[in-house]
C-alpha cells in the first residue's frame, strides 16, 4: 500500500532568504484518494545545535530541544480543516522575523562545534495520523558582522616573514629568509574574495609551497576551538625571488559566516600564510579578519 506524503518546492533554488522576506513555495500532498484533514500547519525554527555535518557520527550529538539557542520558533496554521484532493499543489508563504524575546535572525553556519540551522515542517493532521515534510532553508543576515568603527572600509595591512617573526628561536640558529607581502582588507566583506600578494625576497632554503589557509575560531560554553575551514594554495615549489604572487580566496557558502559575537557564543576568522619548505619546516604567520555581509 503506497503511504501518503508530501513534497515541498521552495521559491528560490539557493534556498536563501533575508529577515523580512517571504519564505515560500509550494507543497504537493501525494495519496492514492483525497482525504478529510483536521488542518494542515507550518513550523518554522532557527536556533544553534552542537550537530555538525563535518564531524558527522564522530562529532557531539545534538542539544536537547530545551537547550538550544532559538532565534526563531513559530507555528501558523495554513489551511483550517476541510477536504484535500490528490497531488493538490498548495502554494504558502511565511515572513521571516525573529520572534524570540532578545534575539534576532543571525547567518546560517555549519561549524565543528556548532551550527545555527533553520528548517521548517509541514504538517498535514489527520485524526491520530500526520503526513509531514521537514525542509532546511539559508538565511542572510545584510549588516551581521560590521565593526562599529570600520563599517565597510578597507583594513590593509603590510606584513613581513624573517627569522626575527619566530617565537623561541635563536636567529642565529635559523636560515635566512624573508617573506614580504600585503593583504588588501582584513575587514572583508563575505561575497567578494580574500586578496593580495606575497613576494619571496630571500630564502636560503628551497620552498615546496606557499599557501593560504581560512581558520574558523568557534567560542562555546566557554571553550574556544580553532580549526582549519580550507587551504588553497598559492605557489607551488621553488618560487623566482622577487615575484609577486597573488594571494585569492573565496569564502565557502555556509562554512564561512559573517562574523558573530552573541552572549553565548562567537563565530571569528583568521588567515594563515603558510610557507612549506623542501625539508617539512613551515611557516605560518596569522592574521586576524572580520568579516560583515
């Protein structure tokens, strides 16, 4: 016996959708008859878990529903009860706004210690029956992460690599090298890449690899963990001297958010420039950014 379902068919193909936007689409009941329901509702949550798609079964599982963060949890009935045909395509349409007491809307984000999810669920009550689809949807947050100071100005900064950088070493223990180099803006805005240059002006050892690597800087329950987002990489083997290199990256859907400072939790980045030596010693110089959409 085939068993009733739905489908659900969101608006727009990227699924995100802005505070005060219309989240909407269609849903479609599927049965082999029509049936009498006793209503049909939506329920729509956005709030912080300790899931995470990266750690996967291996990772914290997810926080008991009275633990979680909320940032939105609502409930409207979409059609009162009455009769519902076969493969009925129903649109609806719900406005995106925090309804949490001192909180608003934030950037979906897939962590390692956490995300912050939104979904909704479309229920179709039938007696002691329920037919019901659960949908993820992205949110957008424009003006999550500017600096009160900055706001959307460039922040360059000039670097330089050479042995006097190091923590703990003698310099005179350390071969020659010096790195020179500029990052564009470490204000950066979310939708436009990373950039700047590095120049190797000296190096006595053979280089294997200069990359670029993105860290995610988590703080929860008082904790804070920094892990590796993405590495790319800029140069392969022994670079010419004196060539300036272009540094480019572009920040992941999702696993990159603006930057966030809430109570009770905090979402920051840094970028390494990574030096990889023929011999396996590396360099790694760290830089703090912000990031605002």
């Amino acid at each position: 016996i085939k068993m009733a379902s739905l489908e659900i068919e969101l608006d727009r193909a990227d699924k995100y959708y802005a505070p005060g936007e219309m989240l909407g689409g269609t849903y479609i009941y599927n049965d082999t008859v029509g049936i009498q329901h006793q209503g049909i509702v939506l329920n729509v949550s956005g709030y912080l878990d300790t899931v995470s798609i990266i750690r996967g079964k291996y990772g914290r599982g997810p926080l008991k529903e009275s633990e979680r963060i909320y940032f939105l949890k609502d409930r409207k009935e979409l059609t009162s009860p009455g009769f519902l045909e076969v493969k009925k395509e129903i649109p609806f349409e719900y406005e995106l706004q925090s309804n949490v007491p001192g909180e608003n809307l934030v950037e979906t984000y897939v962590g390692v210690d956490f995300s912050i999810i939104y979904e909704f669920t479309i229920t179709v009550l039938k007696g002691s029956k329920v037919t019901e689809k659960t949908e993820q949807f992205y949110v957008a947050v424009k003006g999550q992460g500017l600096d009160a100071e900055l706001g959307k100005k460039d922040n360059p900064i000039d670097f330089c690599i050479d042995p006097s950088s190091l923590d703990g070493s003698s310099i005179s223990s350390v071969p020659k090298f010096l790195f020179e180099g500029k990052i564009n803006s470490a204000n950066c805005c979310i939708t436009e890449p990373f950039d700047g240059t590095i120049t190797v002006k000296e190096s006595e050892l053979e280089i294997k690899s200069l990359e670029v690597q993105l860290v995610r800087v988590e703080t929860f329950e008082g904790k804070t963990n920094a892990t590796e987002v993405q590495n790319i990489q800029v140069a392969d083997g022994d670079v010419i001297r004196n060539l300036e290199i272009p540094l480019y990256m572009l920040f992941p859907i999702v696993y990159s958010s603006p930057t966030m400072k809430h109570k009770d939790f905090k979402i920051e980045f840094q970028v390494n420039i990574i030096v990889i030596f023929l011999n396996g010693y590396q360099l790694t110089e760290s830089f703090e950014i912000n990031i605002y959409r």
